[in-house]
C-alpha cells in the first residue's frame, strides 16, 4: 500500500465518520437514509454521464453489491435507533476488517502476509476496545438486539467490500463503477420511504434537506476513494486501514453527541494506529 493509497483510504474514513454523524444525528433514520441514498442516486447519475460504462464482468457484481448495500443500509437504521452512536458505530464497523481478511482469502486469492495479518489483527483488537469500551461506558445493560443489528451491520459491510473489490477491478473504470452503484443501490430506500408517506414524502424530507444532502456527497466521496484504493491494493488492509473511522466517529460521539470517550479509548486508538502503521510497514 503505497502512501498515496493510504492517504485516500484515510480521508474516506473521516468522510465516512462525518456522514454516518449527519445520518445518526436526523431524527428519523428513513428520512435521513431517504435523503441520503437518494441524494447518492442523483449524485451517481452526473456522473455516469461522463465517467465510462462499467465493464460486462462488473454487471453482475454491481447488482450484488446493491442488493447488499440496501441490506446494510436497513441493518445501520436498525443499530443506530438502537444503540448509541458511540456504540453501534465502532461494532459494525469492527467486525468488517477481519471477515474481509477471510472473504478477500477465498474469493480473491489475496493470502495476508505476516506483517499484514498482524496489522489487521492489532487494527481489529483495538477497534474491538472501542466497541467494548463504549458499552462499558454507557451505564446501561447492553441492548442484544442493537449489538445483534450491529454485528449483521459488520457481516454486510464486509460482503460488500469484497464483492465491489472484485467487481471495480473486473469494470474498466473505478468512476463507472460507484456512478452506477450508486444509481443502482440507492433507489430502493426513498421508494419505500414514497410508498410509505405517499402524499407527505417532500414534507418529511425538507426540514432535512442540506444535511442529509450534504451526507450524500461525502457519502459518495468515501465510498468512491476506497473503490479507487481497491484497485491498487488488497482488500484487507484497506478494509483495516478504513476502519480507522471508528477513532473519528468516537471523537464525533464524544464531542457532538455527548458520549464519553475518556483513556481507554485513547488506548484504543492508539492501538488502531501501530495496526496501521504495521499495514503499511507490509506495502
């Protein structure tokens, strides 16, 4: 993973952090997943009129990874009406590196070597802390369905990684691909949010609009720099290195939300850096 690589997977994970915070912080988990998927379908129409059409290998893949990313979508909704930010971020997030590792070793034939396994694993210990810490710190007995919606979150983020890893690089065109991705995954939820409201659907969504637009872009903007990554470097390490969004959004959860964030998770971050720092020390 060259430094350039590691740069672009880096700035993904803040604007990952900062969009999920725009998502967790609307009220309504479909008005702002309405907004923010939509706002992703209209983004991704601009720029499949300029950028190449996927392709024929990567059809099949992004009609997979749609069906998995809607999957997500309804499992992060679920996780953040749940649990606390501070919480369901960090073990949805957690669980990816570590089946990524897995799936990417079965299906992309990318065996970790000794350096990258262990910054995967350091990486996964130290997200794994966060996420323990944040149910520690919240007084309360954990919610088993929250952590259950968190944990199937992690399962969907990782089957997804894998399948766009192989299906970006099978497409001719890392900006064809997440163009038509997202079109393709972002229809199902504000047709379900229409159907739902029916006559009310622009009267839910405008008091929310330039937030949940504005989570859109950076949305995309996340999603298409590790699309970009994958196409240069394996899918574990990136998957690890993308993660590192758990030490943002535990900053977000403490600074915006109100989440204790304290010592322990200090530690924990900086266990999540000698992870990355062991990954590109393997690049």
């Amino acid at each position: 993973m060259t430094p350039v690589v590691a740069a672009a997977v880096l700035l993904a994970a803040v604007t990952h952090a900062s969009w999920n915070a725009l998502a967790h912080h609307i009220t309504d988990k479909l008005v702002g997943f309405t907004l923010i998927s939509g706002g992703g379908t209209l983004i991704g129409l601009v720029l499949a009129v300029f950028a190449p059409i996927p392709a024929a290998g990567a059809w099949p893949y992004l009609v997979a990874s749609a069906v998995l990313h809607v999957a997500y979508y309804w499992l992060l909704m679920t996780s953040f009406k749940l649990g606390d930010f501070g919480q369901a971020y960090p073990i949805a997030r957690g669980t990816a590196p570590l089946v990524v590792t897995v799936l990417a070793a079965v299906f992309a034939g990318e065996v970790p070597g000794g350096w990258q396994a262990a910054g995967v694993a350091v990486s996964s210990a130290g997200l794994t802390g966060l996420a323990l810490w944040g149910l520690r710190g919240s007084g309360r007995r954990p919610d088993w369905r929250a952590l259950g919606a968190a944990l199937a979150t992690g399962v969907a983020i990782a089957s997804y990684t894998v399948v766009d890893g192989l299906g970006v690089r099978a497409s001719g065109s890392s900006l064809g691909y997440i163009a038509w991705l997202m079109v393709l995954e972002g229809i199902a939820v504000p047709v379900y949010a229409a159907y739902r409201w029916r006559g009310e659907l622009v009267e839910r969504l405008r008091p929310f609009a330039l937030r949940g637009l504005l989570g859109a872009a950076l949305s995309v903007l996340a999603y298409g720099l590790v699309l970009w990554a994958q196409t240069r470097a394996d899918l574990a390490p990136i998957s690890a290195l993308r993660e590192s969004s758990i030490i943002v959004g535990a900053a977000i959860g403490a600074i915006f939300f109100k989440e204790r964030f304290g010592a322990p998770r200090l530690l924990a971050a900086g266990v999540v850096v000698a992870g990355i720092g062991l990954m590109l020390h393997a690049g």
